[in-house]
C-alpha cells in the first residue's frame, strides 16, 4: 500500500512521534509513506513528499511537525472535497493517517462516511478533550509546561505579596487547568465547566489571606464564562472563535484586584504550552498510536481510530471519536476544589 500521512489543526508536543512510529511499522509491513503538507490542505492542493527512513529518523524528541500543520477544512471550501478525493486517487494512494484533533477527525469521519474513503486517526490535541480516548498525546506536556510556569510563579507571587493569574489554554474544556493547577497547588481554578463566579472566587481569596497567606494563584481557562467578556472576534478556517482573544486572563485579574484589593498580576502563557519537546509520556503514548494505526492501515480497518482505554491502547470509531467534546467531569474539580482558599 502507499499510505499517505497528515498532521491538521493546532500542532502539539509528540506529532514527529506518530510521524515516525506510524511509519516504521508500515515499513516494517513493506508499505511505503507519503507525507501530506499542511493537513488537509496539502490534500487539496496536492502538496505530497516521500517518506522514507531517513526522513522519519530523529523525530522522537522533536516538537512541532515536519509535515506542517493548517485548519483547513475542506468541507468550508467550495470544491475542495472533491479535490481531496482526486488528489489521493492521482498520488495513488490507498490510505491515509490522519493525526489531529475534534476537527482533522471530523473531517476523517464525514469523508469516511459519505466516501468510504479510507483513513484512520490518531487523537492529538493538547485540550484532551476528545470522548472516546482517556487521554490525547501533547496533553501531558502542556500540563508539565503549566505546572513549571505556575511553580515560577508562586515564587515570585510570594515574595511580593500578590495575587498571579495564569490564563491557560483548553479551548472550551478545562482539562489543563484542573490538572496545572492541581500539580501547581493552585488556590482557585476557573473553568468553563464550572460555573464558580467572581465573587465567590474572591471570596476564596481573601478568606485565604484572612488565615494568613498573602498571595494567592489563581489558574483560569481561556474559554472560562467571565461576565463581560463575549466570544467575539476572530474565527479560524474550522470557525472556532479564538479564545486567547477574550483576554480572560487580563479581565479576570482586574476584577480580583477591584473586588479584593490585593494586588494582581497577569500571566498568559499562549503557545508557549505547544511548543518544544514532548515529555516522556507523550512520546510513549504517541509511539502508541502511531503503531496502533499503522496495524488498523494494514488490516484495512478504517473510519477507526487509535484510543487509549486505561492501560491499554484499543481503536473505536472516528464517528464515535468526534460525536462530543470531553468535558472535565466533577470530581475532577473536586480534587481540585479541595485545596481552594
Ligand atoms: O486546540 C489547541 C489550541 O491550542 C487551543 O487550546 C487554543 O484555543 C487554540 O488551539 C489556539 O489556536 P491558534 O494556534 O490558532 O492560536
């Protein structure tokens, strides 16, 4: 088989990982890998590069992706499904690895179902809010990348009496919040799955200062319902709102500063939390995956997609894998919840 692979949507920590597990193993099963330029949208334009085992060597550590990455959606663009399906079928292609998130695999699961199209996903997102898998590779490095940041901070936090926001990202989910901010020991974490309001927030703040603490780490998710602050602004090409644009983080710390009269702080820490080297996690996991979807490839078991189910690394359907978002359930936050205030 020629087998090609994609990487779409926001790039994380362990994608080169997929890139090079999924390609040994076909390899190894004497198929050869066709890399496809910038997601979806090397599939429209038919931007391909052979994959051979030089190409694939030295991957494991390196963040970002060598294929290149884009929101693309070629279901938002006039024509461009068929341009999909023509340009796999002029490359000669017999299936595709598509790694990316709710809207890569979306598009993967529309494609399999209205064309049979054959493809199987590999969940990526730092988010981790895909059903259907415990966790996505680049989730844990985030996390390490938000524990460190929030670690720095209570240093600084202390020393000079103040109140530290810390805006994370996690799109519509907290998942990286609740876990930063439980590793950090955060003092209050706001997520869009809890509705915890302002004054409640301040109520924990100051009744820690009340028993004697007098600096407080305050862990907030960019998609976290804030009175006044609307999903306005820019859309991406899978028409998400941008989050980092509500400026959360910033709206929140003046509130806290007014309500309480503590004085606060803002940090956002934005892409910073994508970038560099997967954690050792993530490279297992996406090691995982990658040789999970390259044996789903060779069995021609497709619309499937690799999933880790406790220990274990199974495959579920693409459907099933982008049928709802994975929201943090509420004893999640209850762990967090404990060590507020
Ligand atoms: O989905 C990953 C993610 O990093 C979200 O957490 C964030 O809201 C979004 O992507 C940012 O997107 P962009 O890279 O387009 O600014």
């Amino acid at each position: 088989m020629k087998v090609g692979v994609l990487t779409g949507g926001g790039d994380c920590p362990g994608l080169n990982a997929v890139i090079r597990a999924v390609s040994r193993r076909l390899f190894a099963r004497g198929h050869d890998v066709v890399g496809i330029r910038e997601g979806w949208r090397g599939l429209v334009d038919g931007r391909f590069e052979p994959l051979g085992p030089r190409e694939v060597s030295g991957l494991l550590p390196r963040g970002g992706t060598i294929l290149g990455t884009s929101r693309t959606n070629p279901y938002r663009i006039e024509g461009a499904v068929g341009a999909v399906l023509e340009q796999f079928r002029a490359e000669g292609l017999d299936a595709l690895v598509a790694i990316g998130g709710e809207d890569t695999l979306g598009v993967g699961a529309r494609l399999y179902a209205e064309h049979e199209f054959p493809v199987v996903g590999v969940p990526k997102t730092i988010d981790n809010d895909l059903s259907a898998t415990d966790y996505t590779f680049g989730f844990d490095t985030a996390v390490f990348i938000c524990t460190e940041a929030i670690d720095r901070l209570h240093t600084t936090a202390e020393s000079h009496n103040r109140v530290m926001v810390v805006e994370v990202m996690g799109r519509h989910t907290g998942w990286i919040a609740v876990m930063s901010g439980i590793a950090g020991g955060a003092d209050m974490i706001l997520i869009p799955e809890q509705p915890v309001s302002i004054e409640d927030a301040c109520k924990e703040i100051r009744h820690r200062h009340d028993r004697g603490k007098d600096f407080s780490i305050v862990v907030v998710s960019e998609g976290y319902e804030l009175e006044g602050v609307a999903d306005e602004g820019d859309v991406d090409e899978f028409g998400h709102v941008r989050l980092s644009e509500r400026g959360v983080g910033a709206q929140l710390a003046s509130q806290i500063e007014q309500q309480t009269g503590f004085e606060t702080r803002v940090t956002v820490l934005g892409h910073v939390q994508r970038g560099g080297s997967p954690t050792p996690r993530d490279r297992v996991l996406a090691t995982r995956y990658g040789l999970k979807a390259a044996e789903l490839v060779h069995e021609g078991s497709f619309g499937r997609m690799a999933a880790l189910h406790g220990d274990n690394i199974v495959d579920v359907s693409l459907e099933e894998a982008t049928a709802e978002l994975k929201r943090v359930p509420d004893d999640w936050f209850e762990v967090a919840r404990a060590f507020f205030g």
